[in-house]
C-alpha cells in the first residue's frame, strides 16, 4: 500500500513509523518479497557516517595574537592537512583528507587508518585536535 508524505509524518508524531536502514530493507525483500516489504516498511535511511567526496568541515580559528594569515600556509589538523586557501583564519578540512605521511596505496589496497573524518568525528565528539601552522604575520587585521 504507497502512503503519502502526510500519512508516515502522521505515523512519525504517534510512533508508529517503521524506519529500516538501506542494507535492512534489502534483506528484509529477499525474505518477505518486494510487495510485503513496502507495505511494512514507511522510512529507508541512506545515510553514512562514512567519508564521502565533498564532505567536510568548514573551521574558523579566530585571530590570534599576534596576527597571522593561515590563508597561503600550511594547516594541519592532528597531522591532516587542511585547506588554507579561503581566508585569513578560515580553513576547510576535507573528509578524505590523509596525513602527508601515509602509504596511500603503496602497499594495495592501502588501510587509510587515519584522516579527515577521523578529526571531523573527534571535534564533534569535543576532543583536543592539534593545530599545527606555518603562516606569517599581518597587520591586515586591526581590532
């Protein structure tokens, strides 16, 4: 039986909603059969906590005494490079970003233990994150 929007939003505010994930509702077809499964099922997430392309976090560190432009250095966040190229102290850290010193895929498949969404999920997560940066100074700035 398809549903409108309305009806599962309906569904949702009594508790009623049945919510599977994407890898759930393809076992859940096998077993049950396409038709069985949609009439059970209101909601299939499709989300990831994954590093995609194009994910990533937008930072700003604030002006520091004294002042420095990170735009045109090097950033690196717990030894992950970060995109300085924005502005003065904005930076983007990218999800698939690895540390300079990993194989990669020197030795295929590489294992890829660390990288952007590792700091992205530490600094959601409220944890220390070195900041290490190479920049120079500015007057550009004033308070």
């Amino acid at each position: 039986m398809l549903r409108t929007i309305a009806e599962i939003n309906e569904r949702i505010k009594r508790g009623k909603v049945v919510v599977v994930t994407a890898e759930e509702v393809i076992d859940l077809a096998k077993e049950k059969g396409i038709s069985k499964a949609t009439e059970k099922v209101d909601v299939v997430t499709t989300g990831t906590f994954g590093p995609m392309c194009s994910s990533g976090a937008f930072l700003n560190t604030g002006h520091s005494k004294p002042r420095i432009k990170l735009g045109g250095g090097k950033v690196y966040l717990n030894d992950v490079p970060v995109y300085t190229g924005i502005a003065a102290v904005d930076l983007f850290l990218g999800a698939t970003a690895i540390p300079d010193d990993d194989p990669r895929n020197k030795f295929y498949p590489g294992e890829f233990n660390y990288g952007g969404g590792h700091v992205i999920e530490e600094l959601v997560a409220g944890k220390d994150v070195r900041l290490v940066a190479t920049a120079y100074g500015t007057d550009c700035y004033p308070r």
